[in-house]
C-alpha cells in the first residue's frame, strides 16, 4: 500500500489522529504526512471532515428517510444528469445508483415527516426524469459509519495479567 | 487436625506467588488508571468466530469431543501450519488440542520430566515455564538473554547454563515479555547445541501472528528438529480469544500420545464451543487477524517512539505487544518504579522482575491500548520521569 493510501486508511478510521501521531507509526517525517494530506485536500481525495454524532441523545435527531427512485436514463448521460440534479438540494445527504428494482438511492433528512413529505412531493417527484418514488423512514438507528449507537462497549480485561 | 496450612505440598509451598499478582491487586485499588499492564488483545475476538460458536450450541454441539479435539480443527491447524512454518503434521497422531498453551505446557513438563531433570528458560519470559517446570519435579535453569542482543537466546549463552541435568530448552519467541524474536539464523545456530545435548525443544509461539519484522520461522521447520520440538499455538493472541481457551500441541506422536494421555485423565478435552469458534477463525479469520496486527503494528511505533522521547531506552520490540524499555536510569528498581508510577500518575506497567530475575531494571509495556490512551500514559510516565529528575 502506497504512503498516500495509509494515510487515508488511518483517517478513515480517525480523523482526530494528529500529523505527528501518523507520521511515527508511519514511519515518515511529520513534513510528509502535512504535504500528503494538504495534496489529497487539494485533489478533492478527502472531501471533508465531519463527526459522527447521536443525535438522539441531545434531542435534536429530526427525520431522516431513503427514498428509492426510478427515474428514465437520458441519451448520453445516462442518470448522472439527473442525480447530480437530486444532489444539488440541501436536505439529500447521499445519492447513489443502484443495481436492482430502482435506479437512485436518495438519503434525504428534515426536521419533521412532513419536510419530507413536502421535499418528495414538490421537489423529488415533480422532476421530469422521475418516474416513482418509494419512501421509508428510519425507525431506529443502529449503527452508522463503523459505530454502534450503543456507544463503546467498556474494556472488560483485567488490569494486570501475565 | 494440624494446621491446614501443613497439608499442603512442600513443592507447592516452594514456589512464589507470580509477582504480576501481587501487582494486579495494587492496580485493582486505583483510580483512573491506565493499564499497560495487560497481557492480552485490546479486541474483542471478531463478530464471525463469536457467531459460529452460537451456531454450534443452537446446533445441539455441547458435548465431549475427543481427547485429541475436533478432527476438523486439527485438520485446520495441520493446513494452517504446512502453509505457514512449512511444518506438516498428521491430524491423527500429532496433534493435540488444549486449554490454551497454558495446558500444553504443563502437560509437557509432566510427560517429559523426572525428578531434577533440568529445564533451560531463556529469562525475560512468561511467568509460567519455571514453576510449570517446578511442579513436574523438575528444576528450572534461568538463561540470561539481553537487550544487546536484542533478546535473543545466543549459542554461547544457552551452552553455559546446559549440564549432563539438561533435558527441556524452553523457547518463547516472539517473546513476551520484551517483543525479541529469533530469526531463521538465530534458529540455525542453536540446533548444533540442541542436537548435540539430545534436547527437547518447547517452543511457545503464541505470538507467532504478531511479528512486525521479517517473518516468524518455526525450530521445528529446521532440519533435524521436527521430532525433538514441541510446537505450541493457539489462539489467544492472534484471533483476540484468550478467554476461550484454545490451544494446540504438535509433536513426536509417542509423546504427542503420552500428553494425551495425561489429558485425557485430567481435562478429558478443550471445550467445544471454543473448538468450533476455533474452526471458524482458521477457516475465516485471516482479514480480521491481519487488520488487528497492522493496527498493533502502527502502535508498536508510536510507544516506541514515546518511550524514548521521554528519555528511556528502549529495544525495538518485533513481535507480540509489549515493549520492555530499562528504567534503571530512573535510579529505581522496577518493582518501586512501577508503584510510585501507579501511585503518582496513575499508569499501570509490570515491573520487569515478574519475567525473570534478568528482567530487573526494566518494566513492560503492553500497546494493546488505544491511541488516546497510549498517548496520555506516555505523556503521565515523561511527567513521573521529569518530577524525579530525569530528562
């Protein structure tokens, strides 16, 4: 694996993990793990930072709901015409194409069912290329980008041993 | 009546409590504490191997297997260790499944030694080989390995230790406690010794997943050495499944068959469900093991190089998790350093006598902590460091 993609690969994983940090467990100078990641920042390889956070737990956790969509590909462009469309609104989170019985995956969030409801009837389904769309609501949730909401789990071993 | 206390074994009387237990209870009565005093996996064993030992019990395996263990599992580990030391072994005769390496060894020093039969323990090591020794009536024979050395058992060192007494060679490599490994060349040299002296090896490779460095070579994958080695693994370290205790025992059949022998009177068989959660992790678990080794491995680095920015010296450790720096600039000895450590800024670290008189003067780290918390112990030792006029 090339330094590029170690980098990237501790990260991932923890974003908090300071230059120096990466830069003894890689072995390299701090220097060039610094111009490394400022290089990935710039080639838009790292797109941002962000936390992972349960919003639940500070009561500010909204409505989140995956939309699966059908839409008509277009000559040329195929669907990219129309997800880049889908991703331009605030409120979608993520869009994906997908293999199967629908074409786009939309994440969308709000702060009531209704905004959803509102996003999907006036701005989702009144897009030419859509066709249908099928919306679930997220009841609970369980675990997001590697961590379960039930939060670590307590380091059970015995403080001392052989 | 007598005393009770009279009733109990000179031999057992004989031998000290483990000084790592005296310590856990220090420990045990602090506060916030860091522990780098453990000997374990920071891991939970991996989701798939815990799901396949609650698919065999839903699936009614609850019962005894046979003495040897599971064939299937020790077909697994004949496949694991062809393909990994270039060692074959028939699942049939010479290999035995164990409560861990722990038992492995016991049964070892019971089935080969006779009285005052000697037993040579390159020292810093495990706690358990010398009074495992001790406990088969046989004597333990501490050989010195150094950091200058980095750890390594020397042909010269082990010739001076080995008399007419000498049956057992113990070897721990990678070794816990100081992270030394022996290379293929390390190896070679001492077989001409091990050879000429008619020894038998024990090699604990517990920690053999866990090199950083070059690859871990087996002495039994040496010419000549196949029969006179014990060869010992499980599954504690590498998969993160101490608790489980799985082990295994590949050998000579006839003593293969004489350790079974004593197992079957004593254990019957390893547990089942470790067993089958065994299966799994030799069939499955080489992605989770290997993303678990790398992460070790990023903090092998990252302890190492605190270690030393707060001005103790250190051997590069190469294998298992622990580094072993020397503290005998702090003017301390290693029992008072780890307690005033403890005491003043709450990090708990083994002092190195536990592992041997050799160990003197020195303390282990264990690195199968997290980041955060390796970082904020490292930063707790350089302020203990500096307060006592050090750095």
């Amino acid at each position: 694996m090339n330094l590029e993609n170690k980098i990237l690969k501790l990260i991932a994983a923890d974003a908090k993990l300071g230059n120096n940090t990466i830069a003894t467990m890689l072995e390299v100078d701090e220097a060039v793990v610094d111009a490394t990641i400022k290089k990935l920042e710039a080639d838009n390889v790292i797109l941002g930072y962000k936390t992972v956070i349960d919003w639940e737990k500070v009561g500010a956790d909204g409505v989140t709901a995956m939309i699966d969509v059908k839409v008509s590909p277009e000559r040329e462009v195929g669907f990219n015409r129309v997800a880049e469309r889908i991703c331009r609104f605030p409120e979608v989170r993520s869009v994906n194409l997908m293999s199967g019985t629908y074409d786009l995956s939309v994440v969308v969030t709000g702060e009531t069912m209704k905004d959803i409801s509102w996003f999907v009837s006036h701005r989702l389904s009144t897009l030419e290329q859509v066709q249908s769309t099928t919306t679930h609501f997220i009841l609970k949730r369980y675990k997001q980008d590697d961590f379960v909401f039930e939060g670590p789990q307590e380091d059970k071993r015995l403080v001392v041993s052989p | 009546m007598n005393s009770i206390g009279n009733k109990i074994s000179p031999l057992v009387k004989s031998i000290p409590p483990s000084g790592i237990r005296k310590f856990f209870d220090l420990v045990a009565q602090t506060e916030g504490v860091i522990s780098l005093g453990v000997g374990e996996p920071d891991y939970v064993t991996p989701w798939h191997i815990r799901e396949e030992c609650f698919y065999s019990l839903e699936r009614g395996y609850t019962m005894y297997t046979s003495n040897s263990g599971l064939p299937e599992l020790r077909e697994e580990i004949a496949i694991y260790l062809k393909r990994n030391l270039g060692v074959e072994y028939s699942p049939a005769k010479e290999i035995l499944v164990t409560v861990g390496v722990s038992e492995a060894l016991d049964l070892a020093m019971r089935v080969l030694l006779e009285p005052d039969d000697e037993v040579l323990v390159p020292e810093p090591c495990f706690v358990s080989y010398a009074p495992g020794a001790v406990l088969a009536y046989g004597k333990a024979v501490p050989v010195p390995t150094y950091a200058s050395d980095e750890y390594r058992l020397t042909a010269e060192n082990l010739e001076k230790c080995i008399t007419p007494r000498s049956k057992v060679l113990v070897l721990a490599y990678p070794n816990n406690p100081t992270g030394g490994i022996m290379s293929r060349e390390d190896l070679e040299a001492l077989t001409g010794l091990i050879i000429k002296h008619d020894l038998i090896v024990i090699s604990d490779e517990i920690y053999s997943e866990l090199t950083y460095q070059g690859e871990h070579v087996s002495i039994a994958s040496l010419p000549g050495m196949k029969d006179r080695t014990l060869l010992m693994n499980g599954f504690s370290k590498a998969y993160a499944m101490t608790g489980w205790r799985i082990g295994y025992v590949c050998g000579h059949p006839e003593i293969i068959a004489a350790m079974t022998k004593v197992h079957q009177y004593t254990i019957m068989c390893a547990p089942i469900m470790g067993q089958k959660a065994a299966i799994e992790a030799l069939r499955h678990g080489e992605t989770e093991m290997r993303r678990m080794i790398d992460d070790y491995n990023n903090r092998r680095k990252l302890i190492l190089s605190g270690l030393r920015s707060i001005g103790l010296q250190c051997f590069e450790p190469r294998g298992a998790f622990y580094c072993f720096p020397s503290i005998t600039s702090s003017g301390l000895n290693s029992e008072e350093f780890c307690e005033k450590l403890l005491n003043e800024e709450q990090v708990a670290v083994v002092p190195g006598n536990a592992f041997g008189s050799n160990g003197e003067g020195h303390i282990r780290c264990c690195y199968a902590a997290s980041v955060i918390n390796l970082e904020k112990a490292i930063e707790r030792m350089g302020n203990f460091l500096q307060r006592h006029g050090l750095k």
